[in-house]
C-alpha cells in the first residue's frame, strides 16, 4: 500500500474510537494508554478518550497481521496507529497531518479547536454517548440510531441513544469487518469505507462543545480526504510549523462537471431502440465520471480517498495546489477534449474546473463563499467546452462507407459498422451491454487493460458474479443490504423487466400496461422530469459551517432519489432514465407515473419536513413512436414551467413547488388537496351514471375550464358560468330522476368552485378522467 494511501486511511480511522467507546467495548480501560493519546485530565478523567479507543481498535482490529497483513504497521519509521490516533496530542510531522486534517474537516479555527481540545468532554445534560445525531431539516427532529438505508434517512422524535443500541451496531460492524478481512488488497479502503459510511452516518461525530450536526461518516472521510492531499503538498518537506499554516493557499479544490448531459443520452437514440440504450448511457455517464475521478487522482498521484463526491454526472476532487499537479490537470483536460471530439463526435464532455484554497476557507466563516467560487468558475469552463482554439475539431471520416446506409450504425445514425451484418456500432454496443447487465449482475469491476467494457484509457470494466483477483475496485450493484466484502454502489436503478426477466420490457410494452393493461383507457406513455426546488436557498440559509456536513447533505439527496425512489418504483410498469444527485427524469406507463409522481412528491416532503424545500416535476403524456430527443426536450419546458410556477406572489418571486400535467401546472397542495378530493365527489357520481356523464359532458367541462381563463382575451368567455349552469341542468338535472337533488347540485358546486378557482389548471383532474375512460 502506498505512503499517501497509509496516510488518507490513517485519516479514515482516526476518531473511529468514538464508535467503540459509545458501544463500550468489552476490553479492559487499564490497558487503554490515556496519557498518550489524550490531551488534558481533570483528576483521574482524560478528556477526548476516543483517541486511546481508536489507538486500540488499531493494534486490536487492524495490526493482526494474520488478518491485515497488507496494512504496514510502521510508516517510514512511526506506527500507524500513532499517526491515525494522536491527533489530539501530535508530536510528529505525520501526526500533525492528520491532526490539523481533523481540525479542517471539523469547520474548526485554530482559537475554536484550542478551545475545544482544552475542555473537559463529559457532556452536561445528556452523557456523550446518549447524544442524538440532529435531522439535517428539521433540527427539533433527530436520526435513529442504526445502519445507512432507506429505513434510517427520515429524521423523526429521538430522545437520546442507548449503550446497548451502539454495542449492537458496533457488534454488527465487527461482524462485517470479518468478511471484509477475506478480500484482496486492493479493494480494502473501499470496502472499509462503505462499512464506516454503512455504520457511522448517524453517529454523531462530537457530542460535546458542538452541535451534534455532522455524522462520524462524513466527518473521518473529510479528514482522510484533507490528510491526502496535506502529505501531498508538504511530503518533500514535512517541518511541522508549516503544516500547522492555516493561511497559506495548500489546495486545489476541482470539480469536473459533464455538459451536455440531456444531448449525450437522448440525441440519435431511435424510440424502437430506447429502452436498450437509455438507461445504459445513463448510467455510463455515472461509471464514466467514477472512472475519471479514479484516473485523475493517480495521475495527481493523491489517495482515492481525496474524490469527495461524484454523483449525477459530477465530480469533486482535493489536491494539492502545485505547479506540477496544475500543469497535470491541464494534460487530463486537453485528453479528455479528444476524447470526446475522437470517439463521441462532441456530443458530452467533462470540464474541469478548480479553485485555491487554504486551511481558513474551509472554516465557517469562508466555507459557503469557497463553494460559490468554485461555482461561477465551473460556469464559466462551460463557455469554453473543448478550448477549440488549441484542438483540432475537424472529425474525420471514411468517405467509401459514406455512399449508402450499408454500413450506418442503425442504433445511433452517426457511426459506422464493423460489420454490416451487425445492427448496432462499438459504442452504441457498450451503452447497450450495460443496461443489459445492470439488472442481472451483482459486481461491477473496474480493471487495467482488459475486461468486457472499455471506458476510457485501457480502463474496463466487467460485470459478473464472481471477482478475479487482479482487479482495481469492485463494486457490489445488487440491491439487497447484505454486506459481500466490497463498497456498494446503488447504479443499478429500476426498469421494468419482462415476465420471464430476459429482457427489459419495451417501451411499446410498457405504454400497453396503461390502465391495468385493459380494453378500457388510452395506451400511452408518459415522461416524468423532476428537481429540487430551492436547494440553492437552503444551503446559504442552513448552518453549513463544515465540508463534512455539506457532504451528509448532498449525499443524503442523492440518496433519496437513487435508492429511494427506486425502492418506490419497484414492481411497476417504469424505466429509470436516471435517478440522483438532486433531479430525476422516469418514463412508463401514463397512468402510473401520474400515481408515483403522488408518491415521490409525499415521501420527499416528509424527507425534508421543516425545511423550504421542496420537488417540482413536469410530466409530457406521448405514444411510443415518439421521437425520444423531442419527449427530453419538452419535458425540460414542462419542468420549467412548474419551476416558473407563482400562485400570489409578486413578479419577481416563484413558488414552484408545482406539477405540469397536460399541459397545465398547479401548485401540488392545490392538485392533491383541493382538485383530487374535490373531484371525487363529481367522480362517484359519474361513475354511478356513466351514460349521463359521458364523452361529451367532460370536454364541455374543458371547454368551461378554456374559457374561465381567457375572459380578457374575449369578454363572452365570461358566460361560461352561465352556460355551465344550462348544460348542466339540461344533461344532468333533467335526466337524473332517482338522486337526491342535494347531491347532484353538490357536484354542480364542485365543478363551479373549481373552474372558478383553478381554471385551466382543473383541466389537469378531468383529462385524466377522460384517458382512463376511453376505449
């Protein structure tokens, strides 16, 4: 193993005593060396035991050689150990990497941690290991104690935690840590992450002095991340003085962002072949940025561990700030350009952004301004995609292959065949086999020059359901939370599979599912775009004092829609285009993304409960034949329009919080609340006389609706109260002799007060109505 990965692990490690200590593991406390580890005593108390566990978890756990020989104990001289667990009482350079790592990663000022390691951190009202993690929006909410799943992410009414809850959870970490043991070299630090982040994400990482805010998690990849890229700035001359500067611009903070996105998965994409393409280019975007992320460290030769994110076709990398490590960036960039010019005609690219920082602007006071610097300056590479003025952009092409069809992809239209027996070109092949895998694999495997797949720079991958040994990182896509040995990866999003599960199912197919698969109601898809209102807001509005705790944020929204959403969508007549980061765009049957546009919209609102924010969607009903570039772009302008969307605001302030459906967008409480329940008074009735409410009494209905909210283009729309009332009498009132006039006149209240309230808008409730009606 690598000095800067020891390092970036020994960071990973460093306060994981906390979990063993809160568990009050069954080891005698007189073995335990306090006075090295801890800081300060009060009588016979050392303050910040935590650091005594750790140094024992390490010699206990880590330092069996039998178990984790691959781990070198000793660092050019000092031990692990003392690395990872003294950084409340550093003595060494190494130590003082990883201390002042803690301090940055904590949003700490070096007055604020002199403070805060000075104090006595027994804890007053509650004991240090009853202390909650806070809900993230709602701080009056806090997190179960328990592993990172679906279960775990809503915040809800905890008291306080247990010993016995965390010596549970820590006996249940330990037992994973055995099968963890059994697995290659290579793909340890991954697979350890996983089991901190599976086991630590709701546990505080400070209970005392602080706001118990931010989960142990986030807070020891932080500082692994922060202790890879320090050792790298400073290993040609570890003085100690100058590893404590907290002044001195020591980092690089990069962002690589893939453009063009929307174009990239749906341009030349054939509708007949949508379903075999779409979601493997999706998620070939995820494992392509994954892979980038990888190559880009080893080229700035940083630990992996210094990648903070990638999710939703981004990026965010910590590195040193060096001639030499820009100048590399700059080669990654110009190759990255050909790349995409070379094998995918300009269509996508990655842009790679950064900007310098140093210890202070990670702190509280300069965090939110650094993550805003960082974002104007990703705006403004997107204005010089491919930095054509030193590429070649001239594509070539082999004019003999150019005089029929022949030898056209028939998938894509752009690129030639190998064969013109074959249907499909190299690339679109690849996009094709990772869809097809996704669902019936269980690993994902990312090797050096050879695999199934390539992606990118003799780096391959391969699904399978065993692993070869000679592989960089494996990745477990299955969807069941049973820990294998390696880090799991929730790629693998939802499609609807055919009976048989050869095959995923058509979008023809799916679009015959519409109204249960019936002789009654329109066969027809329908798109679903969502995104996350105001997330921008929340963030300058929350108490994000720290990197650590802006990562819990993102992650866990990411979470939401690339697991939960999943797990909602199970079981129903639905493909995934891509589910993640903090947006979502799903096709399937018309009726049915209707019914789970409800579902999401409820489940993410209780998610975020005691917050601003909120999920707006913009829903295009189509047949299958649809071209599927026009359906993406569209739905974007439906989307749009619910992000447009004001109820009494003044001009220049948006509600959204809105769906667009058919074409109308409302705001969801008004949809859901209002129109839904009022309109199933009208439906009961309806449906009780279909021959009275029949075809042509729902589209006089639409016309009303039509012409309620065009009196100022023409005052005789104003008569649609009147002619509503005549129609109605005349139709209903008349025919109907066997109901209770109360009733019926109820209805007519219903339809007036909503026209008259919603206007077009109402048109939403009844032309769903309609479709689910006709033959």
């Amino acid at each position: 193993m690598k000095e800067i990965d020891l390092i970036a692990l020994a960071g990973l490690l460093h306060d994981i005593g906390k979990f063993g200590q809160r568990a009050e593991i069954d080891i005698q406390k007189d073995s335990y060396d306090f006075q090295s580890y801890c800081p300060m005593k009060f009588g016979s108390y050392w303050t910040h035991q935590h650091s005594a566990f750790t140094a024992e978890f390490l010699k206990s756990i880590v330092g069996k050689q039998d178990e984790f020989s691959f781990i070198d104990t000793m660092i050019d001289g000092e031990s692990f150990e003392n690395i990872s667990a003294k950084h409340h009482r550093p003595t060494t350079a190494k130590e003082w990497i990883v201390a002042i790592s803690d301090r940055v990663a904590s949003g700490f000022e070096r007055d604020e941690y002199n403070e805060y390691n000075t104090q006595d951190d027994r804890g007053e009202k509650l004991k240090y290991y009853e202390v909650p993690l806070d809900g993230v929006f709602d701080k009056n909410k806090k997190f179960p104690l328990g592993i990172f799943n679906i279960s775990n992410i809503v915040a809800r009414d905890v008291n306080k935690y247990s010993k016995d809850e965390y010596n549970k959870l820590y006996n249940e970490f330990l037992d994973d840590l055995k099968v963890l043991k059994e697995k290659s070299k290579q793909n340890f630090i991954y697979a350890l992450e996983y089991l901190l982040k599976k086991y630590t994400s709701f546990i505080p990482s400070s209970t005392y002095k602080t706001k118990a805010n931010i989960p142990l998690y986030d807070h020891l990849k932080t500082t692994a991340t922060f202790a890879s890229a320090l050792y790298a700035y400073h290993k040609n001359n570890l003085e100690t003085e100058s590893i404590k500067d907290y002044e001195t611009k020591k980092f690089l903070l990069i962002a690589g962002d893939f453009f063009g996105i929307q174009d990239f998965i749906f341009s030349n994409v054939p509708t007949s072949k949508a379903s075999k393409i779409l979601r493997g280019k999706s998620a070939f975007i995820q494992i392509f940025m994954q892979i980038v992320a990888l190559k880009l460290c080893e080229d700035l030769e940083i630990s992996h561990l210094s990648i903070i994110s990638t999710t939703a076709g981004k990026f965010e990398i910590l590195a040193p700030n060096t001639k030499e490590v820009k100048e590399k960036i700059t080669s990654f960039q110009e190759k990255l350009n050909k790349y995409f010019i070379d094998e995918f005609l300009a269509q996508g690219g990655i842009g790679i952004s950064y900007v310098k920082a140093s210890c202070d602007d990670f702190t509280s006071k300069r965090f939110l301004e650094l993550r805003e610097e960082l974002k104007q300056k990703i705006e403004l590479t997107k204005y010089k995609k491919f930095d054509l003025a030193k590429t070649n952009p001239i594509i070539s092409f082999d004019e003999d292959k150019t005089k029929d069809n022949e030898h056209l992809c028939k998938t894509c239209n752009q690129r030639f065949l190998k064969d013109s027996k074959d249907e499909s070109c190299e690339f679109c092949k690849k996009f094709i086999d990772i869809g097809k895998n996704l669902a019936k694999k269980n690993f994902l495997q990312i090797r050096k020059n050879d695999g199934d797949i390539e992606i990118y720079e003799n780096i391959y991958i391969k699904f399978s359901s065993s692993i070869d040994e000679d592989t960089i990182v494996v990745y477990d896509i299955s969807n069941d939370e049973k820990f294998k040995g390696y880090s799991k990866w929730a790629l693998n999003s939802y499609v609807k599979f055919s009976e048989n599960e050869d095959r995923i199912e058509e979008f023809e197919e799916l679009a015959m599912e519409s109204c249960d698969g019936g002789d009654i109601g329109v066969k027809a898809l329908m798109s679903l775009k969502g995104d996350v209102d105001n997330m921008g807001n929340f963030l300058k509005n929350s108490d994000i004092n720290s990197f650590a705790k802006f990562n819990f944020i993102s992650r866990l929204i990411d979470y939401f829609f690339s697991v939960k959403v999943s797990n909602i969508m199970s079981g129903k007549n639905l493909y995934t285009i891509f589910a993640g980061g903090d947006d979502l765009f799903i096709i399937g049957a018309w009726d049915e993304v209707i019914d789970i546009s409800k579902e999401i919209r409820q489940e993410f609102m209780k998610f975020v409960d005691g917050s601003d924010l909120s999920f707006s969607v913009g829903m295009i009903m189509f047949k299958p034949s649809t071209p599927i570039n026009y359906i993406a772009n569209i739905s974007e302008e439906a989307l749009e329009s619910s992000k447009d969307y004001k109820k009494e605001q003044s001009f220049d302030e948006k509600e959204k919080n809105a769906i667009t459906l058919f074409g109308q967008t409302v705001g969801w409480d008004e949809y859901i609340y209002d129109m839904l329940e009022d309109f199933e008074v009208i439906k009961d009735m309806a449906i009780k006389h279909l021959d009275i409410f029949n075809t042509a009494f729902w589209y006089r209905l639409l016309d009303f609706c039509d012409m309620s909210e065009n009196i100022k283009v023409d005052f005789k729309n104003a008569m649609w109260k009147a002619r509503l009332s005549y129609m109605y009498k005349r139709n209903v009132l008349d025919k109907i002799k066997d109901e209770n006039m109360e009733d019926l006149e109820e209805v007519l209240k219903q339809i007036y007060e909503n026209i008259e309230t919603y206007g077009a808008g109402f048109k939403m409730i009844i032309s769903e109505f309609i479709y689910k009606r006709r033959d």
